[in-house]
C-alpha cells in the first residue's frame, strides 16, 4: 500500500516535467517559425566573407577583409571592412561612390586615406535605416564602386567599376521589400520615387522626410533636393553622416546614388531649430532632380508636395 501511495506522486512529478519539456519544445519551434528562420538573430544573418583581394589598380590594391561592428563611442554601425595597399607612391583618398546589399541601395561611408608605401585598415558604413526600411537581415551579395583620389586636388586617380562580393549566405539572403507604405511622387521612365512619412533622423536635434526610390533602369542614378520649402518658406540643411557630422561631398557630390536594378530609401533632414518660426509642419515641398550619375546630365524633375497628416 505504501509502495502505490509514493508511486502516485512520482507519476505527476515525471508528467510534470514532461509538460514542461513539452512547451519548452513548442515555444522552441515558434521562436524559429517567427523571429529564426530568417537570420535576424545573428549578425548579417550569419553571413560571412573571406578575405579576397577585389579591386587593383595603377600600385592601389583594395581588399575586402570581413563583416563587422564598427564602434565610434556609444554609436554602433554596420560595416565592411577594407585592407588597402598603396605602392602608387603618392597619398591615395578611397571613397565609396555607391553600394547596394540584395539589391538594396544602402547609402556608404567611406573617408580612407592611404599613405604611399603602407597598407591601411578602414571600413565601408552601411546606413542602418536602409537595413531596416527594406527588411534585410540576412546578406548575400554586396556590389559597391569605389573610387580613389588625389587628397590634396580631390583629382579621380582610378575608377573600380561594380565590384560583386559574395558572402557564405548568398542563396539564404532576404529580398529587399519596403517596410512602410509609400505615397508616389513620381513614377516614369523605369524610376519611381515616393514619399514613406516622417521619421527620426541622425541628430537629437532633428527629424527625416523618408524617401523611397526604385530604379529598375541599367543606369545608375542620382536623386538632388532643390528648392526646398517647408510651409511656404524656403529650407535648405547639409546632409549628415550617422554620427551627426555633415557628409563630406568632395568627390562624390551632392545627392544619393541609386544604383541600377536597386530600390531604397533616404532621408531629407528637417532640423528644428532653423524651422522653429514656421513650425508645426504642414507641408514640404519643392522639386527632386533626377541625374545620371556617371555623367551628372538631368533625366527628370519630380515635383515634391508632401503634405503631413
């Protein structure tokens, strides 16, 4: 009799415990089901490269040396790291002059000086909203240009072409899709541009006109802001790199480059203090030049008027 009266709590011990293993398993499965499957729990999805030489010219070699965090203080970044070596016997300044990630434009930081003689060390920044705003999580294929100059004039030395780099995840990688919805501004001639709502900027200081932008041509593009208004009265604000300071367009130029076959987004900084007399927002408008970017000649102007909600 007592053998059956200890069995008894045995047995609702042991199937407790299996309940308990039970949903361990299913919360295990739905973790996969939502959040797993696509990568978004490891960095880059998982996705590496190996180091490989990618560009050389006239003395300048460039290779790619791995995916990584990039840490400047308290601020994080995603980037592509780059070894560079100069036997070109002058000072070399590397620049990125355009980027896309699984097709997605993502809008570069690159500012790497290369001393004759030397090898150096820098990295690629990718712009996290871009990330973000196009669902991308795990990275497959990364197809960039860059482009070396004469620090001192700011001369082009050599020009790469699209350099194509594979990573170990190339047939896993996400396909970019816009998280937002976005309002057209502009739909002709393989070029689409719209307008995806207010958003934070770089800055504490400051707020974003999101824009999206789809180039299904085979020429790459780039989208100017002009003659912009915000309520009627005329605004004009420097672009800014993540880390709040002002983008440095010496070499580059103005505007954002959307490569071609690519869609992305990018952010027009609306800074408060300048529009502190004509807050609250009503509307923005102006125009957006419409560029080829190899050439600099005008394609289009699409007429912006954003009116706020």
């Amino acid at each position: 009799m007592a053998q059956k009266e200890k069995k008894g709590p045995m047995i609702a011990l042991w199937m407790g415990i299996g309940i308990l293993i039970l949903m361990a398993i299913v919360l295990f499965i739905g973790y996969q089901v939502f959040f797993g499957s696509d990568g978004s729990d490891k960095r880059y999805g998982g996705a590496k490269i190996k180091t490989t030489q990618i560009w050389s010219a006239d003395g300048l070699t460039v290779s790619a040396d791995k995916l990584d965090r990039y840490y400047s203080g308290s601020l994080e970044r995603d980037a592509l790291y780059l070894k560079v070596k100069n036997d070109t016997g002058s000072p070399q300044l590397l620049r990125c002059s355009s980027l896309s990630i699984n097709g997605a434009a993502i809008q570069p930081e690159l500012m790497l000086e290369a001393a004759p003689g030397k090898e150096t060390s820098g990295a690629v920044l990718f712009d996290k909203s871009s990330f973000y705003d196009m669902q991308l999580w795990t990275v497959g294929t990364i197809c960039l240009e860059l482009v070396a100059f004469d620090p001192s004039s700011m001369t082009e030395t050599a020009r790469s072409g699209p350099i194509v780099i594979e990573t170990n995840k190339t047939k896993k990688a996400d396909t970019p899709r816009l998280y937002h919805e976005s309002d057209p501004v502009y739909n002709k001639n393989g070029i689409s541009i719209g307008t995806a709502g207010l958003s934070v900027a770089y800055t504490t200081e400051s707020s974003a006109l999101r824009f999206y932008v789809e180039n299904t041509t085979d020429t790459d593009i780039r989208i100017i802001p002009a003659e912009m208004k915000v309520n009627g009265t005329p605004y004009e604000v420097k672009r800014k790199n993540a880390d709040q300071t002002d983008y440095d367009t010496r070499g580059l130029g103005e505007g954002w480059v959307f490569p071609a076959g690519s869609k992305g987004t990018f952010y027009y900084e609306l800074e408060w203090e300048p529009l502190e007399d004509v807050l609250p927002l009503d509307s923005i408008t102006g125009e957006l030049q419409i560029c080829e970017y190899s050439s600099g000649q005008m394609i289009d102007t699409a007429l912006l008027d954003y009116q706020y909600k």
